[in-house]
C-alpha cells in the first residue's frame, strides 16, 4: 500500500493530477481507519501523512493538508525528518493573512522555531533550519512594512542565532538575515542592541558576503552604530566606502535636519572619491560604481545640488550600459533633474512650467510600463517614486484632473510586485480618489479609499480616510435621510459644495447654516445671530454710542454661548466633528459666506484644548531665564497634553482652521471700518445741540469704551489664532505652518509697518522669529528677512531721539553729548542688533538658497546701523562683512550700503561714526556687482547727494552721470511701480546736479544754461514719477538759474520754448493724482540723507522743505471757482467739480453752494445748493453766517411760492439758533437797567418764553438779527393772522433791548471817564475821524438854532432813557452817548461792529414801522424811528439818513395824535 500511495503522490507531483492527489488521500485517510482496501494488517509508514500534506499544500489543497497533518501527530510516527516537515507545514496552514492577525503570528511563529530547535540538535536535520529560515522569511514579508519590525526581533534573532550555530553553508542568505534583523533593530528605536549586534555582523559580512559590506557600513554611519574613527579608517581602504561614508553623513544630518553649510562640498567631494575608484577592471566594482553613482545622483537632487546630480548622470550614460534596468533607471534620473530645474517656476505655476512638468511626467509614465514589463520590482520602485515626485507640484485643485491616469498606473503597478512602500501606495490611492472625486466617480474614489485604508498600517490618515469614505457614502444615499447627526452635517455640506456660481448666496448659506444646525442645534443659532443687527436691542435710549454699544455686547454675549455646548457635548465623535466642522468652515470661506464661516471657526476651536498664550513681552534690561524656563515648561506641557488628544493630522487641521478663522475675524473688523490692530474712529455727531454744548470725549464714554474694547479683542483674537497656529506647526515639526502664520502676520499688518508702527508688533514677532528658528524658513529666506526687519525696527524706533535743530546739530558737532541709553532701551536695541546680524549672516550668500535680493538686506542694513549707533558703537573697518565670506558680491554690496548708512546717521545730534572717503567709496560702488538695478541707482543717488553736500563738484557730477545713465536704461525696463520710483530718484539726481553747477558758476555765465538744462530734466523725471514737489522744486530751480539772463531779448527767446515745455510738464503733473506708493521707506526715523525718514509713501522726497513755496492746489480753487459758477449759470451738472472744495473750510465750502444758488437756473438747483450751504455748516463759530442763510432760504421759499409752513419753519430755525447763541466771555457785562425804563420798554406783548429769553440778552448783533427774523415772521403773516401782532411785538421788543443794552454800557463808559464826555470822544477818534467830527458839528451848528438839542432833565443822566411815550417823542440821543457808541468797539452798544450792515438793518425798521402801523400800533413806531435815527447818525453817519429819520418821526407823531409835542420839533428842525 505504501508504494501505490508514494506512486499516487509522485504522479500528482510530476503532472500536478489533482485526481492522483485525492486517491492517495482517499487511501491514506481509509488505511489510518483501517479500512484499506488492501491487506488492513499490512504496515502503514506515517511519513506518508507529510508527504500527502506538503503536495496537498502545494496543490492548493489546506483543507487535505490540514487533514493529514492532524492524523500524523496523532498516530505518533517515530522522530525522524518528518516531524520537523509537519512543523513546517504547519506553519504554513497557520500563516496569517495580515498584519491585524498576531494570533495566527504567534502561532506560525510557534511552528518554525519547532522546526528550528528539532534540527538544530541533529547535522543531518540541519537543512530543515535552512528550509525554516526561508519559509519564515517568506511568511513575514507583510511585516517588513514601517511599524511592524518589532514583532520580528525575538524570532528572527533566534533563525539567525541558529543559522551561525549550525554554520550554515549558505553565507550569503546568513548576511542577508542578519542586514533585515538590523534593520529591525534600528526601526524599532534599539539602537544599542544594533550596534551590539552590528559588531558581530559586520566582519562576518565583510569576510563572507563583501558585497553586502556595504550596506551593513551605511547603516552604521546614518545611525552610528560604530564610531567615527574606525569608520573613517576604513575609508581608506576603499573609495566606495568613502562615497559611502559622504552620502549616509548627509543622510543622517538630513534625518535631524541639521545639514551643514558646505553641502556642494561635500558632494563634490564624494563624486570625486568615485572617480578615483572608476580605474577598476572588475565587474562587481563597476556595478557598484553604477549604484553609487545612482544613490549620490538621488542624494544630489533631494539637497537641490543641481551641478553634481548632473555629473553622475553624465558618468551614467557615458558607461553605455546594457541593462534595461539601469537604462530606465538613468531615464528617471534624467526626468528627475529636469524637474528640478523647473522647480522655481513650477513654484509660480507659470503655464509653460506646468506644460514641461506634464512633459516630464509622461515621459515617467512610459518608463514605467517598460519597468513592468521588465518585471524587476527594485526598478519599478524606482520608477513610482520619481513619477510621485514630479507629480507632487501639481496635486492642486485645478491641475490634479492631469494626473489621474499616471498615479493609476503607479498605483496599479505597486499593487502588482506588492510593493512594501505602503505609506507611497497609501498616498497614491487617496490622490486619485480625490481625482476621481472631483470627476464625480464615486464608486472608484470609494474603492481607492478602501485600499488606502488597508494600507495605512501606522494609522496616520485613518481619521481622515474614515471621514472621506463616509462623507462618499452619504453621496451615493440619494433617497435616504441619515439618522447621525455628523452624517447629516456632512450631506448638507457636500450640496453646498455642488452649487453652481449661479446660485444665489442665500441658497448657498441656507445649506450651510443647515449643517451647522444639525452639529449645534442649541447653539449654533445664537452664535450665527451674534453678526446680525436685526437681534440687536438698542432700548429706549438713542445715544451717539448706543448702537454700537449693543452690537458689541450682544456680539460679546452671544459667541460666550458656544462654550455650553462642548460641555454639553463632551468628547462623543469629537475628531469626527472636528474634521465636519473644519470643512464647513472651509467651504464658508471659499463661497464667500462669512458669518458662517466664523461660527464654525468658533465651534471647531473649542475642540483645542490649548490656548494661546500671550507672547512673553521681551524683559526690559534682563535676561529671560529661570521665568521663561518655567513658562516654556508649562507650554511643553500643555502641548504634550494635546498631543495625546489629538493626531498630527487633527492638529494640522487645527492649525487651517485657526489661518481662517484669523481671516474671517479680520472681515469683520473691516466690515466695522476698522483694520487689524487699529484703533476704531468715533462716528461723527450729526445731531444738532444747543449753544453751549460741550461735546462730551469718547474716552470718557462707557458705551464708546465697550465697543473699542470689543473691537481690540477681536484683533487680538485673530493675531492669537495665526499665533496658535505657529505653535502648533512648530509642534509637529512642519515648517510650512509656521511659514504661513508669518505672512498672514505682515499682509494683515502691512499698514503699521508701512506708518512705522512695528513697535505694537513687537511681541508677536518676536515670538514667531524664535519658532522660525526651531522650524526653519520653509525655503523662504526673503520672508524671514522681512520678518527681522520688523522686528528690529520695532525694537528701535521709540528709542531715536526726535530730530534736532540746527543750531543744536552745531553744537552737538562741537560738543557730542553721547548720552548712554537707559538699560530697558539698550536691552532692546541689543536684541535688534542680533535679530539684524541673524538674518545678515543667514543671507550673506554662504549657501546659495538662502540669499536675498539686495533690498531686502539693504533693510536690514539700515536698521543695524541705526541700532549701532544708538549703543553708541562703531563699525568697523570691514563695515559689517565677515573675513570668512565666501561670496565676494555680497561681501562688497553690503560695504557699500553700510557705508552710506553711516553717512546717513551721522551729523544728527548722535555719536557720530567713523566713516571711508567718499572718494574711496565712489571706487567701492562702481567696482561692485549690482544684481538689482533700483538699488544700484539709489546708492548712486545717495551718493551724489553726500558728494554735494561735501561741496565735492566732481565726485558730485560723475555720480550723478553715472546715476542717470543708469536710471534711464532701467526706466524702460521697469514695471509701473518701480519706474515710478526711478523717476524720483533720476529727478533728485538732475536736480542736485544742476546745484552743483550753479554754486560752482564763477562768473561763467553760459553755465547757467546747462544747470537749466539739468533743471528742466529734473522736472521732466518729476512729471514722469507723479509728483508736483519734485516739479515744484526743479521749475523753481530752473527759474532761478534763467532769471538773472531775461535782461535780454536773445535769452528771453531762448527761454520761451524749455518754459512752455515746464508749464506743460506742470499742468499735466497737476491733473493726474499721484497714487501711494506700497515700498517699505528705506529709512523710517530722521537721517541726513537726501529722502527724509518722516516720509510715510515710500518715496524720496525732494528736499528741504523750504523749497516747496507752492501749495499743491490753493493755485487752482479759482479756477475751479469760475468753472462750477459758469456750470452753474449754463444749467450743467457741477457736483464733478464741487468736490474739489472737500478739503476747504466750513465757511468757504458754504459759501460756494451760497454762490451756486444764486447762479442756479432751475427751481431745484437753487433748492438743492440752498440746503448744502445750510447744511456744510455745522460748527460753533459758523453760526452767523447759518443764520443769515437760512433767512435768506426763508425769503427765497416766500419769494418761489413754497408753503408757508416751509417759511415759517425755517425763521423759527434761525430765532432757535440766535437765542441759544453764547455771548463773547471776554467782553465785559453792562450794568443792570433800571426798572422803570424795563417797564416801558417791555411794551404790551404777549407772555412767552422767547420774551423771557431776550432778557437774558446783551449781544446787540443778536438782538438786531432776532429783530429781522420777527420782522420776516409778522410780513410773513397776513395782518388777520392772530400771530401778526405777537411777531411785530417781538421785533418791537428786541429793538427796545437794544437801547437797554447800549444806554447801560454807555452809562459805565461815562462814569468812568474823568474828562467830558465830548473831549474824550474827540481824543479817542482818529484823527480822520475827528476831522468828519468836526466838520459835521460846524455844520450842525450853522442849520441848528440854540433851542435844538433838549437837555435831560433835573436829576437824570445821560444814559438815562425815556420813561415814557411822550418823554420818547420828545427825545433826542446826547452828543456824549453818540460819541461813545462811535469810539466802542463793543457788541454791547450801536456801533459798526455790532451793525455790520447798517443800510440793512434800517430797511427792517422801516417795514417793522410799516407793520405796527397795520397792526394799529402806531404809537411803538416812535422808539423804533429813533433806533434808526441813531443808526443813520452813528453807524452810517449820513445826515441826509438822519434827516430822512427825522421826518418820518414826525409823521409817525402826528399820526400818532401828539402834534403839540412834535410841533416843537418840526419848527427847530431845518428844512
């Protein structure tokens, strides 16, 4: 029976019968029943159990290997070879499928080191050990992925252990074991045990498999498992181990990030010791020179070392290899070096770049189906991996559709060798399902996600391939609702994602505010209602500040809410949510809803359970040591504590969410007219308020305080975020975070930077420059040089002393002060002395990319000078430059812009520096390499300025030659901006070069033309940069320097065409305004420089200001005065040019619109200028010319027939502003009046509060305006109208306060007076004045008989006023109160002053007397007529106006029935 069953195997072996499989099975199973077929008594060996179950296994068959397995160890055969067979085939069965199936593992494992213990025991069973080995190593190749190593230390340390002890035959499989369990070793971060077994390994390998010594020889210098000495001593003996020894050094400083300076050196170095070892005949070395060249070309591209790689690959083609393999391989080296060629560009994403790299990329995609077809997996690798790195720019949103059939293919073609460079498939996978994603082919993004997942053995991306594979999930739920919530959020968010750009925002957001509902429903709500102004309660009161008072608290009370709802919440699904809400808030931000975005900003920042803390302010004049070790202590640990809550990825996804919500935040504030850090403006009062008012400060304002401090916390929260976020980038080790924080940083801030205002920086950036440098600058040097340029300047800038006068530069000169700085300001002004020599020496062109255009350092340079001097140290004679700098055009470069920064420093009222001649550093800037031309031609600017002012004439005009050869040739090169600024500089240097020729005339006349000459370029570049004070000053320079030679007619004609050109060139500089330019001014404090540092536009101003006589546009109101009349009167549209009266006064914009009603056409343009002139004023001291406005406008409104209430209202407006008028507080008070005189003159009115106010006053200019306004009011109203007389009353008893107010003060002015009246008045008078005095007394006295002037009567004096109507219509004003009302200057008396317009005031009396006569009160006229008598003989003094009043009193008397009173009068008064 043995023998049918031995045949039966051999024929299933031979021929793979499956048929002769099963019948010796069938047989074997029956005769282990002892049902055979044959003799049952007949002997049955065991050995066939094995047999049958290893060709069962090869066959396919585990159930039947399983089968036979378990009958042979329960038969118990004798121990013999077949026992360790059946362990082996055993473990075979049990092999997992995973790497999740540890019990299978285990057990498997258990199996082989049966086997190997078995054997190890018995010579003759020593090839079952061999066999074990390479069936173990077989089992546990899914455990060679990264972080499954460890499980394979214990056994295959012991196979190994094993191996030696047999002294297997096979040395090469033995070194083999012995380089994986080393490698085990070190990824499972035991490296004592690697060097421990590396001491035995080694020489085992080096003499028994040579060609494997050299990888066990990198892995112990990348890891030093072995020391330095005795590793560069072996270097010796071969040149491939000295490349070796190059390329794993490099290696390991990349590992720690710690590279050296030298890093082409050194590669240099090692392509050089390969050379030395090509002389080699031998074919193994020539293979080993191939993969040599091959690792030290890769190492070259991953350091950048453009020039090295390209050396290998010329060595490479130049061996005119066979090898298909390397053929492909040296193909991918070519594509790959291109790439990095391209890498610049390819940054910017120029279309030609992105055209090349999809070149590239297709050129890799043909390489690899020929690797596949090759079939060598080692090349295949090689392949994918340079395909996935040229792939990697080009994974944007809008360029990744490109790549999807080439990471197919990568994918496909990894998948196929089952490639152990899971986390590159894993990449790969989640790639082309964002690809396939994007095409809206969900079933195949699902399935790549799927494998993703499989493969993702460390666990990075699991949270995040979950979430994308669920989110793909509730996409395919078409007819379905999910039941989670998250589930829910996600489906809303994904239907905002497909909105088309069509779609209203209100469809977008109402889907979005549905995803937020379905995350926060309690919460969600109220915070997204804390931004809108329809929930806001303002209450009863309507103060200035009300409004946005409420708004800041209920903002405030309303996002305080949110907390509630984590606590509420706890920690269920909270890296599902933060990833729901993360995206949320991204998609808010990218279609623009930004009230959303910031609520779920908000509600996913919760989830960070570290807060920022405020950056440490830098210790005035100390040391931050044990404190800071503290704090830092604390950070470490708080970071620590999140990072146990939170994975890398959920950190990264933080730190996004904190970039957006800083942005969000920052929308907001310039939706409230507030940038970043700034301070809001209160709005402006519009309201009207009483005479009197005090306008209250808004400091002093508690809704005002609220709502600044509001809006201050919501700048230092989006300044907190963008700083958490740096934290958080410096966490996990990824520069790029970091990166981003600064540059959000300084766009946002760039307006105090540009106005000087670093110092409210200075905290957060120095923050951010101490984990720029833990992190590094992420391949930016210009950005980090930026950043310690702010810095610094912060640091400075409220230490510099504000500039001196001259006279105190003199004496500073004579008798330096060199005042040392307190220790708080020297503390800092240290500290930006080392910021500044940080990035000096970072970009000092040592290593190539890490250099800086030459403004950037130019920055820096000036800062570090400025600090210099402030700690009152010299520069030395290297002027800032290393000895061991090995790039010589920036070493020269930086002499010479140090140099003229000492220059610029010195001469201020500070220490000043020892400085080279200028003539040697003429020599230095014209031998120097200038990589940027704008800088070039400012130094040669500056440098012309400094030549002059040393009155050096020749250096002067060479440097300015050479200044504008090279301005012009860069001019038309040059972009708007930049040309810009050439212009300003080119114009700077003409025009100092036409000075120099001028101070340097000596009689040669014929000079002055050329100096012209230079003038009229100066004012040409002027006009070329936009700006008038440079065309100003170079038209006022070019004047002077014709002036002296238009004595003659030739010179004149000569002249005439450059002024006409000068004139043009002015008018068109005029009528383009110059925009603000965005340049970083050079110098941002006072220097001695030709551009001043108080400039805040970035430009070179022109000069001291003396030189600007010309005013930018008080030249042109009357141009424009006559241009917006003529409009006006042609019935044209003027409002164009009206706004160039803006920035006038009050007063001088009313009275524009004043004169543009009064040239208006139509109806409503008069209507319309009318109300604007009311309207422009709204200061205190504008009031009169309001008043006589609006009474205008009300005659106006009469005049067009516009209701009368319209009339009315606007009389009433004028009486309000009058009556709540102050007085003048320096003129003195008259006395009180008597109360009889009050009695008669308060006349018969009515009871009213207007009356009761004009009591209080003593303004005769106001008491004379009310009179008009009343008198407007009672002709406004019909002598029916009941308010008829109450009008004329007012108007009589304002003219009677007048005669009140003037007679007292003129009373106090007689008491005082210690001479007559009469000869004081005359002493007082000018003499003109007295001349008219005198001659009008003559001529009074001629037509005037003795019995004229009535004297006052026994007992009253002169002040005194009539006590009655009678005593009224018998009174005549005396000669001493006339010439006191002529010599005051007062408002309290009748004077010129006081009755500006006295012809104006009379016209009112008359139609006051007109009216109380309608109104039946002709007997108030008497007191009125005497008014304007006083009038026409002391204001107007005009007798033919006295006479005039004279006669209608007397027809107002006898009217009035006293005919035997006024008879006297009119027999004494001359006809």
């Amino acid at each position: 029976m043995d023998l049918v069953i031995t045949q039966e195997l051999a024929r299933a072996e031979s021929q793979q019968d499956a048929a002769s499989l099963e019948r010796a099975y069938q047989l074997i199973k029956s005769a282990n029943l002892g049902k055979s077929e044959f003799d049952p008594t007949e002997s049955f060996s065991p050995d066939l159990f094995v047999l049958c179950a290893e060709q069962a296994l090869k066959m396919g068959r585990p159930g039947m290997s399983q089968d036979c397995i378990q009958m042979y160890f329960k038969v118990k055969g004798p121990v013999t070879q077949f026992l360790g067979r059946a362990h082996l085939c055993r473990a075979q069965l049990c092999a997992p499928k995973s790497t999740e199936d540890m019990g299978d593992f285990e057990n498997c494992v258990t199996q082989y080191m049966k086997t190997v213990n078995f054997a190890r025991g018995e010579p003759r069973y020593h090839f079952l050990v061999y066999n074990a080995s390479v069936l173990y190593w077989q089992m546990v190749r899914p455990f060679l992925k990264p972080g499954y190593r460890r499980h394979l230390i214990p056994s295959l340390s012991q196979i190994v252990n094993v191996l030696n002890q047999i002294e297997e035959e096979d040395k090469d499989w033995r070194a083999e074991l012995m380089l994986e369990l080393l490698e085990c070793y070190l990824q499972a971060g035991r490296k004592e045990e690697a060097a421990e077994f590396c001491a035995t390994a080694a020489p085992f390998i080096r003499a028994h498999a040579p060609r494997r010594y050299q990888q066990v020889f990198a892995r112990m210098v990348r890891h030093g498992l072995t020391g330095e000495l005795q590793l560069k001593e072996e270097t010796r003996t071969s040149a491939g181990l000295a490349v070796t020894f190059h390329i794993n050094s490099l290696q390991a400083r990349l590992d720690k990030n710690d590279l050296p300076e030298d890093i082409p050196g050194i590669l240099r170095e090692a392509y050089e010791d390969l050379g030395r070892g090509s002389h080699q005949r031998v074919p193994s070395a020539a293979e080993d020179q191939i993969l040599l060249l091959f690792e030290l070309a890769h190492l070259s591209l991953t350091l950048k070392c453009e020039e090295v790689c390209s050396d290998c690959l010329s060595d490479l083609k130049k061996m005119d290899s066979k090898d298909p393999g390397e053929l492909i391989e040296t193909e991918c080296l070519e594509c790959a070096l291109e790439a990095l060629r391209l890498e610049q560009k390819i940054k910017i994403y120029t279309r030609e770049a992105v055209e090349t790299q999809l070149t590239v990329i297709q050129r890799l995609d043909l390489a690899l189906q020929r690797a596949v077809r090759l079939g060598e997996p080692r090349v295949t690798h090689v392949v994918c991996s340079t395909q996935w790195n040229a792939c990697l720019p080009l994974l944007q949103h809008n360029l990744r559709h490109h790549l999807r059939k080439p990471l197919t293919n990568i994918a496909e073609a990894l998948e196929t060798v089952d490639s152990l460079m899971v986390p590159l498939r894993c990449q790969v996978h989640m790639e082309v399902a964002h690809i396939e994603e994007d095409a809206d082919r969900l079933e195949p993004a699902m399935e790549h996600l799927r494998k993703a997942m499989l493969l993702d053995s460390l666990g990075l991306y699991q949270d995040g391939l979950r979430t994308a594979f669920n989110r793909l999930r509730l996409c395919t739920m078409l007819y379905q609702t999910p039941e989670r919530a998250e589930d829910k959020a996600t489906m809303a968010i994904e239907q905002a994602k497909k909105a088309l750009a069509k779609d209203s925002v209100r469809k977008k957001r109402a889907l979005l505010v549905n995803a937020g509902l379905a995350l926060a429903p309690d919460t969600f709500q109220v915070v997204l209602d804390s931004e809108n102004e329809a929930k806001v309660s303002i209450g009863k009161s309507r103060g200035r500040f009300t409004h946005l008072f409420a708004k800041a608290r209920h903002h405030s009370l309303s996002v305080d809410k949110a907390a509630g709802h984590l606590r509420r919440l706890g920690s269920r699904n909270d890296k599902e949510r933060i990833q729901i809400w993360a995206e949320l808030a991204k998609v808010a931000r990218q279609q623009g809803v930004w009230d959303v975005c910031r609520a779920a900003c908000h509600f996913c920042l919760l989830y960070d359970s570290v807060k920022v803390k405020k950056p440490a302010r830098l210790k005035r004049g100390k040391k931050r040591k044990g404190g800071e070790g503290a704090r830092q202590d604390s950070r470490n640990h708080s970071d620590t504590t999140l990072q146990k809550q939170m994975s890398p990825s959920l950190l990264r996804t933080v730190a996004e969410v904190g970039f957006i919500s800083a942005e969000a935040t920052v929308h907001l504030l310039q939706s409230e007219g507030v940038q970043l850090n700034d301070r809001p403006t209160p709005p402006k009062d519009l309201s009207q308020h009483p005479v009197g008012y005090v306008p209250e400060r808004p400091e002093d304002n508690a809704e005002w305080v609220v709502y600044r401090t509001w809006i201050e916390s919501l700048s230092q929260h989006a300044m907190n975020s963008w700083l958490r976020s740096a934290e958080i980038g410096h966490q996990l080790r990824e520069a790029w975070i970091v990166h981003n924080a600064v540059v959000y940083v300084l766009n946002h801030n760039q307006h105090l930077i540009m106005a000087g205002r670093q110092r409210e920086l200075v905290d957060p950036l120095y923050h951010l420059l101490g984990l720029v440098k833990a992190t590094g600058h992420s391949g930016d040097p210009v950005l980090l040089a930026a950043l310690c340029s702010a810095l610094a300047r912060g640091l400075i800038v409220p230490w510099i002393p504000a500039p001196m006068p001259e006279k105190s530069r003199k004496q500073a000169r004579s008798n330096p002060p060199h005042t040392p700085l307190d220790p708080e300001a020297a503390s800092e002004v240290r500290t930006a002395v080392e910021v500044c020599e940080f990035a000096l020496n970072l970009t000092n062109g040592t290593v190539p990319e890490d250099a800086v255009p030459v403004k950037a350092r130019q920055q820096l340079i000036a800062t570090w000078v400025k600090a210099k001097q402030l700690l009152q140290q010299q520069v030395g004679p290297r002027l800032g430059t290393d000895e061991q700098s090995t790039n010589e055009d920036v070493t020269s470069v930086t002499r010479v812009l140090v140099a003229l920064e000492l220059y610029s420093c010195n001469g201020l009222g500070l220490m000043d520096f020892t400085v080279p001649p200028l003539a040697q550093l003429v020599k230095m800037s014209a031998a120097c390499s200038w990589s940027d031309p704008l800088v070039e031609l400012q130094t040669l600017t500056r440098l012309t300025h400094f030549s002059y002012m040393a009155r050096d004439h020749e250096a002067t005009m060479a440097c300015s030659q050479r200044a504008i050869q090279t301005g012009v040739k860069s001019l038309r090169a040059s972009s708007q901006a930049e040309a810009q600024l050439v212009a300003e500089m080119l114009s700077t240097a003409a025009c100092i070069q036409g000075r120099s020729i001028m101070d340097n005339l000596k009689g040669r006349k014929q000079l002055r033309l050329t100096a012209a000459k230079a003038f009229m370029e100066g004012a040409r570049f002027g006009g070329l940069a936009g700006s008038s004070a440079l065309v100003m000053l170079a038209a006022r320079h070019c004047w002077n320097s014709w002036l002296p030679l238009l004595s003659s007619a030739v010179s004149r004609r000569q002249c005439r065409g450059p002024t006409q050109r000068l004139l043009s060139i002015i008018s068109k500089t005029e009528a383009r305004k110059q925009e603000k330019g965005q340049t970083l001014p050079l110098h941002q404090w006072p220097t001695a420089d030709f551009h001043g540092g108080a400039a805040t536009d970035g430009h070179f101003l022109p000069g001291a200001e003396d030189d600007l006589t010309l005013p930018r546009t008080a030249h042109r109101l009357l141009i424009f005065k006559h241009m917006v009349i003529a409009k006006a009167k042609l019935g044209q549209n003027f409002m164009m040019e009206i706004q160039k009266f803006k920035d006038q006064s009050e007063g001088y914009l009313a009275h524009m619109w004043h004169r543009l009603a009064l040239n208006s056409r139509s109806v409503h343009g008069e209507l319309t200028c009318y109300h604007n002139a009311i309207q422009a004023l709204q200061k205190p001291e504008s009031e009169w010319q309001k008043v006589d406005y609006i009474m205008e406008f009300s005659q106006w409104l009469y005049h067009k027939q516009f209701p009368l209430e319209d009339v009315v209202f606007h009389l009433k407006w004028a009486v309000d502003i009058l009556l709540q008028m102050q007085q003048d507080r320096g003129t003195p008070e008259p006395a009180e009046e008597h109360a009889s005189a009050q009695a008669t003159l308060e006349g018969p009115g009515p009871e009213d509060a207007r009356t009761t106010s004009l009591e209080g006053l003593r303004s005769v200019r106001q008491l004379e305006a009310l009179a008009r306004a009343y008198t407007l009011l009672a002709l406004v109203a019909t002598p029916s109208d009941a308010r008829h007389q109450d009008y004329c009353l007012m108007a009589y008893t304002s003219l009677c306060r007048i005669w009140q107010v003037s007679f007292s003060t003129a009373g106090r002015s007689l008491s005082e007076s210690k001479i007559p009246a009469a000869a004081s008045s005359q002493l007082l008078l000018p003499k003109k004045e007295k001349e008219k005095s005198q001659d009008r007394e003559k001529d009074k006295d001629k037509g005037r008989g003795p019995k004229q002037l009535h004297s006052p009567a026994a007992g009253r004096r002169l002040e005194d006023l009539p006590a009655s109507l009678e005593e009224w219509a018998s009174y005549a004003c005396p000669e001493e109160v006339v010439a006191v009302f002529q010599q005051d200057r007062s408002d309290f008396t009748i004077n010129p002053w006081s009755v500006e317009k006295p012809t104006y005031a009379l016209y009112y009396v008359d139609r006051l007397v007109k009216a109380l006569q309608d109104a039946l009160l002709p007997e108030l006229t008497i007191p009125v007529l005497q008014l304007g008598l006083l009038i026409a003989a002391s204001v107007v003094e005009s007798q033919s106006l006295e006479g005039l009043y004279h006669l209608r009193w007397v027809h107002g008397g006898l009217s009035g029935k006293l005919g035997d009173v006024q008879g006297a009068k009119v027999k004494s008064h001359p006809k």
